[in-house]
C-alpha cells in the first residue's frame, strides 16, 4: 500500500511561509540537490491546496523548459510537470494550466483512502499548509519529511497547528545539510 508524506521547508521557529504567504525556500546547494534527487524516486503523486497549485504552476512549468536553469532544478522541473498532481480547491474550476493536474472529486479522507489502494510510487503533500493541517487531524499521514532551515521568521503561517494531535514520532533520519538547514524523516505509529 502506498504511504501519504508530508513533505515541506519550515523555520526553525515552524513556519512553513511568512506573512502574507510568501514561501521562503533553503538556500540551493549539493546537499539541497541530493535530495529533490529523492523525489522523483519516492513519489508519483501530488496533493496540493490550491494557492501552492497556482505558486507552483507558475514556476514550475515554464521553468521546465528555461535551458538557462541550472540542471538539478531542471530535474525538479521534470517531476514537478510530469508527477500526477492532485487539486484541494472550492473556488478553481479548471487545472489544465499545468499538465497531469486534476481537481480533487471526493473529500481528502476519502481520496487518500483511495489512492493508496492505487498501484505506484508513494504520495507527497508538498505544500499546502491547510490541506496538511487537515491531513494531519484526519490521521492520513504515514511519514514526515522536514528540511528545518536554520532561520527564523517571526510569523507567518506554522505548519502545526489545528490538529491536536499528540502521537510519538519514530526518527527514520537525520541529515544536516551543507547550508545549516536539517532534514529529519519521522514515521508516524
């Protein structure tokens, strides 16, 4: 069966973006590439909140296609425009503004039900910090992939908060970055 990741950049003092919801990503590095090279290897399939989709699309689709891009982020391109990318909004209609997009046709329970029953590589909840908020107090999340950068924003929008949820993690790894950023795995029960 296929596991549901969160997977995201937050703050040493837990802020996945800053106010006003502007995404403050890690400095670019070996290390940095070493492990977007890890996603495409892990995941097939994309869950998303609308407002990252929209972010996202922007860059990541013309970026695929803009040569004058360094080549780690031209293979973060290539899986971001052809990973299976699935769509949590109640206000967009349409999603064929960035390719293998497609809009969310059940509640988040019911589809992370159904497609980890699908054949494949795992799930990413790579951004969206209100679709992971609910995916975290609905119990649907099976790992935690956190790449803490080694700064702090003051406020902005924390990627735990609103799920109440008290449960013992187990550490699957601990990986300092050459930046100061850490990433940690974590599993979940």
């Amino acid at each position: 069966m296929r596991k549901l990741v969160i997977s995201m950049f937050q703050s040493l003092d837990g802020f996945i973006n800053v106010a006003g919801g502007e995404f403050i990503g890690p400095d670019w590095s070996s290390d940095l590439d070493e492990w977007t090279d890890r996603m495409p290897e892990a995941f097939d399939t994309l869950i998303l909140g609308r407002t990252s989709w929209e972010k996202l699309a922007e860059f990541w689709s013309a970026a695929g296609m803009n040569e004058d891009l360094p080549a780690p982020i031209r293979r973060v391109a290539r899986f971001m425009n052809t990973s299976r990318k699935i769509v949590f909004s109640r206000t967009v209609q349409d999603v064929s503004g960035w390719e293998n997009s497609f809009l969310a046709d059940a509640p988040l329970e019911d589809l992370i039900a159904r497609e980890k029953q699908r054949p494949g590589k795992d799930i990413v909840l790579f951004a969206g910090a209100i679709t992971a908020q609910s995916a975290l107090r609905s119990g649907l999340v099976d790992e935690m992939w956190l790449l803490t950068l080694p700064e702090l924003f003051g406020h902005g929008c924390r990627l735990f908060e609103g799920h109440a949820l008290k449960t013992k993690l187990k550490l699957l790894e601990v990986k300092p970055m050459d930046t100061g950023a850490v990433l940690t795995r974590y599993a979940f029960g």
